[in-house]
C-alpha cells in the first residue's frame, strides 16, 4: 500500500501557478516598450541608410549629366531646358525606392568663381543633394564639386608703360591635367591659329609636353592686340582617339596668357 507523499513531494498549487503566470506577464509586459523602441529604430536606421543610398546615387548620376545642365530648377524638376527627362529620369523633388513609400529630395546647386590676383581657374558648380526619410525624422546631406569641362583662360599681364599693355613679344603658356594624355605626334599636339581681320590665318607649329617636370608647352615672341584672334587646339587620347581636339574660347592676345587644358572632362 502506498504511503500520502509528503509535504517536499507535491506539486505546484494553483494559486502558486497564477502567481507565476502573473509575475511573467508583468515581466514581458514591462520588456514590450523595450522591443518596441529597438524595432522602431532599427527601421530608423534602415530608412536613414536607404536615404544615404539614394543621396550617393543622385550625386553619381549628377555628375554624368551635362555641364550646362547642372542647375537647380533643372534637378528639382527633373527636366532639362528643353522638358526633356533629366539624365535617368529619377529627379525631381521624390525618389521612390521600390517597394517603398518616397523619399523626399531636395537640390542646392552654387556657382562658384575662384578668385585670383594672377591666376584664377575654370568655374564650378557645388551640389548639395538632401533626402529626407517618409517619417520626416531625420535627412542626410551629400555635396559634390564639379568642374567646368571648358578650358579656362588664366592672364598675366606682361608689362608695359603708362597703362597701356604691349602687342609685340607676347606668349601663350598651356598646361594641362594630365601631360601623358596630349597625343604626341608631328600632326597633333597642341597648336595656335591666328586670324587677322583681313581673314588672313597662321597655324603655329605642333607642341606637345614631353614629361610630368615640364607640364607644359609656351610660343613666344607673338604679336597681339585687337586685329589678331587667337584660338589654340589640344589633341588628346582621352577623346575620340585623339581626332578630335579641344578648342580654346576665341580671344585677342593683349597680354601674355595661360591656358589650362583638362584633357580627360569627367575622368579621374
């Protein structure tokens, strides 16, 4: 015949058990907040990404578009000056990823001049994209600088007396963003056409640098003033194979002047 079990023997009681069924709901009921704020900045930071995302890919496709398309209305409205769509046809002022509600996008574009008492540069345009997230929380900024493609005309002015500038033993100074890259030949290089208000034109000989010490290639001894416009063209590898070559805006040569080539537009 079996023995009662003693008191070490039973098993829980029913108020013992309500008592802990209570305890752990009070114990996961206090930890709901906790998971709650973990999940909601988890997606936070997820969207905060994604926006990052976008902004670095507007940035890169912005740098793909045209020069003289790179303008505020332009980016904010998706279309060129024509109405034509804009690069991708993803600007605008909402980028929607898929499968997602849109992100809201915002342009910034800055014109810059450099300033200078003796050289200057090219200009710019800075672009500052802002992609804020559908819950409007938070927005990540990315700016990029890009340069005119078009050679800049740097001057220096080469002397003369009483105010009035010489037009005999000037020179033309070019140099260029990458040496290596001004095609090499007896054909090509880096050359000057002269024409006279009669029409009259003379074709300088064919420079070309020879190495990254000596960047740069000058004719002196020229004759300036308004009856002569100067133009000079630079072959590079970098276009078309080098047929093509780049050309100077038409200028009359009232003083020495630089010229800076950027023989590979948009490249490295």
């Amino acid at each position: 015949m079996e023995s009662p079990p003693t008191g070490r023997e039973r098993g829980f009681s029913l108020i013992e058990l309500m008592l802990t069924i209570a305890l752990a709901g009070i114990i996961f009921a206090a930890m709901v907040p906790f998971f709650y704020n973990a999940l909601r900045q988890t997606s936070r930071d997820a969207r905060r990404n994604d926006a990052q995302l976008i902004a670095q890919d507007r940035i890169e496709q912005v740098r793909l578009l045209n020069y003289a398309d790179i303008s505020q209305t332009n980016l904010t409205s998706g279309k060129d000056a024509d109405g034509n769509n804009l690069g991708d046809g993803k600007f605008g002022t909402t980028y929607t990823p898929v499968g997602q509600r849109p992100y809201s996008t915002a342009y910034a574009v800055t014109h810059i001049i450099p300033t200078g008492t003796d050289v200057s540069d090219t200009d710019y345009e800075k672009v500052v994209v802002t992609v804020t997230t559908p819950d409007g929380l938070s927005h990540v900024d990315m700016s990029t600088i890009i340069k005119n493609p078009a050679p800049g005309i740097v001057s220096t002015d080469s002397g003369g007396s009483s105010g009035t500038l010489p037009t005999t033993n000037l020179s033309i100074t070019c140099s260029f963003k990458n040496w290596s890259e001004v095609v090499q030949s007896t054909s090509k290089g880096v050359y000057y056409k002269r024409t006279a208000t009669d029409g009259t034109t003379f074709t300088s000989t064919h420079l070309y640098p020879t190495s990254a010490s000596s960047p740069t290639v000058q004719w002196t001894g020229l004759t300036g003033g308004t009856t002569y416009t100067y133009v000079v063209y630079c072959y590079s590898s970098q276009w078309d194979s080098g047929n093509t070559p780049f050309q100077s805006p038409p200028f009359h040569l009232l003083k020495s002047a630089r010229l800076k080539f950027d023989t590979n537009p948009g490249g490295s």
